[in-house]
C-alpha cells in the first residue's frame, strides 16, 4: 500500500513509522490515523521485524493532536465513533501490539499525540519535547485513551493536574513523573533508539510478546494479571525459543532465538 501521510522503513530487524505531515505539525486526521493501522499491523506480521520504532517527521513535533478541522463541527454520535475507531485502530491497537514499540518523541506531543505516545510499550524524548493534554481548553477532553493511560504512567494526581491545567511539560519534567524513560539531544534520539532495540533483538521475540500481555493485563478490567502471568509463563515452555534459550544457557553459549 502507498501512504499519503506516513513513512516506512525496515532495517536490520527493526521498522521504522515516521508520520509525515509536518506542515500540520503530524495531527493525526482519519487518513493517517488509517495508514498508521495497516503500517502497524505489516510490520506486527512480518517476522523478519523485531522492534518498530514510531516517530514524527520534521524537528518540531511528533504529534501535535488529533486534526481539530476534522471534527470541530461533528455532532455527539460523531464524536464518540471518533473516540471509539480511533482507540480500536490505533491506540488500543498499538498498545497490544506483540511486537514492542517504541515511541520517539521528536517535538510537541499534544492530545492525540501523547495519547498515541502513551499507547507505544515506552517512550524516549528529544529534550526539545513538551508533552501535554490540552483538550480541555478546546472544550473537550481526552478521547484516545488520554484519561486512562496518563494516571497509569504519572499516577492520579499529577494527571489529574495535566489535564485541567491544559498546561505542558519539557521533556525533563516528563522524564521526572516517568512519562518518558530518557531525555536526549534531538541527534541522539534514533542511535539511542536504535542502541535499545538491538538489546531489545537479542531476546526472545516470542517471550517479549507474552510479557506484554501479561504486563498490560494488570490494566484490563476483569482479568487478574496475576493469572495471565502464570497463564503466558506456563506457555513459554512449550516454545522453541525456551528450549534455545534454556540450552544455549547450559551449554553457555549465546542463544539463537527461532521466534517461535
Ligand atoms: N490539528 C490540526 N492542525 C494543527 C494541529 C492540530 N492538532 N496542530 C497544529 N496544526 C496546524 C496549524 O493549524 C498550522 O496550520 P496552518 O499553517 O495551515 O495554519 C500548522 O499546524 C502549524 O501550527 P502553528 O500553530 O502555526 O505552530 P506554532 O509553532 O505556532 O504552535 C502548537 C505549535 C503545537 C503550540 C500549536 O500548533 C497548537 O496549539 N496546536 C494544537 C494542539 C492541540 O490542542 N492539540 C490537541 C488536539 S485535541
């Protein structure tokens, strides 16, 4: 498929989205937010793939928020079905996405690009990065998953002041409430990208995949995380890469994981 507003890449195991509208700052209108879906979901399928970086192009921003033309004049139904496709194709989408995604926050991630941010398995920021939830001063508040994953990553209070302050955070602040896991130079964000998903490809791409679903079990209603770990626990030994793992161990040598 030939994107309009985005671009891929894959080198040495690892694919590469960078949303490409830097005239609009990377807002994510239906098109990109479409395209992101389908890059997502190749890259997801293509085993030669082991860790998927996702970027915004330019040096100013990663996402500046969903595109407010689009929806500034839509009715209630309207709203919610943006809220809800957009959480199905995207945000809840990359959040369980069994191969890891690592967001590169490039610049400005506001509303829907902190959201779709907060979304990846963990982020690094370009000390040029301010972050926030401005929503509320558009009279609206966090649709994709805003209001959800932000108490989840900085806690209840400091979120609950985020979101009604509208107010943004630099990238050390974020770095401070554990929003982003290191602050870099704008230079240093894909080699340091790129130095953690090649520890990230020596292990096991099966026993990632089900550490992420255990991990973001403990945020789903209804199931026991606890359970789900021992559920996903008990299935590794039933995998090639445990046996290679396990082996290589014992015969102390370096593992040679078959992902599967
Ligand atoms: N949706 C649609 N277009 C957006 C956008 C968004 N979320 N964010 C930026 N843009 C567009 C601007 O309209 C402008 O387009 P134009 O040149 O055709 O007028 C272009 O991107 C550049 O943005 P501009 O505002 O001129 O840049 P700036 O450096 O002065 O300000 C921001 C940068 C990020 C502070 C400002 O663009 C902004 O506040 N954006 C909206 C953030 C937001 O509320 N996001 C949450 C949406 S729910």
């Amino acid at each position: 498929m030939k994107f309009e507003n985005i671009l891929v890449e894959k080198n040495k195991e690892i694919g590469t989205i960078i949303i490409n509208r830097p005239k609009k700052l990377n807002a994510l209108n239906k098109t990109t937010i479409e395209e992101l879906h389908v890059a997502f979901n190749d890259l997801n399928n293509n085993n030669a793939i082991k860790v998927v970086l996702l970027t915004g192009s330019g040096d100013k921003a990663f996402v500046a928020g969903a595109d407010i033309s689009e929806f500034a004049n839509f009715s209630v139904d309207e709203g919610g079905s943006l809220a809800a496709q957009g959480q199905e194709l995207l945000f809840n989408f990359v959040e369980n996405l069994e191969t890891p995604v690592i967001a590169l926050v490039n610049g400005f991630a506001l509303g829907g690009g902190l959201e779709l941010a907060m979304s990846c398995h963990f982020r690094i920021a370009s000390d040029n990065a301010k972050m926030g939830l401005p929503e509320t001063s558009l009279g609206v508040i966090p649709g994709y998953g805003g209001t959800q994953r932000l108490p989840q990553l900085i806690g209840k209070g400091k979120a609950m002041e985020l979101i009604m302050t509208a107010g943004m955070i630099d990238a050390n602040e974020a770095k401070s409430y554990g929003l982003v896991n290191y602050v870099v130079a704008q230079e240093e964000l894909l080699p340091l990208a790129e130095k953690l998903a090649s520890k990230i490809k020596r292990n096991s791409s099966v026993a990632i995949s089900k550490a992420i679903k255990a991990i973001n079990a403990n945020y789903k209603d209804g199931i026991s995380g606890f359970d789900e770990e021992v559920k996903q626990f008990g299935s590794c030994f039933g995998t090639e890469d445990f046996k290679e793992g396990t082996t290589a161990f014992l015969e102390k040598r370096k593992p040679n994981f078959p992902g599967e």
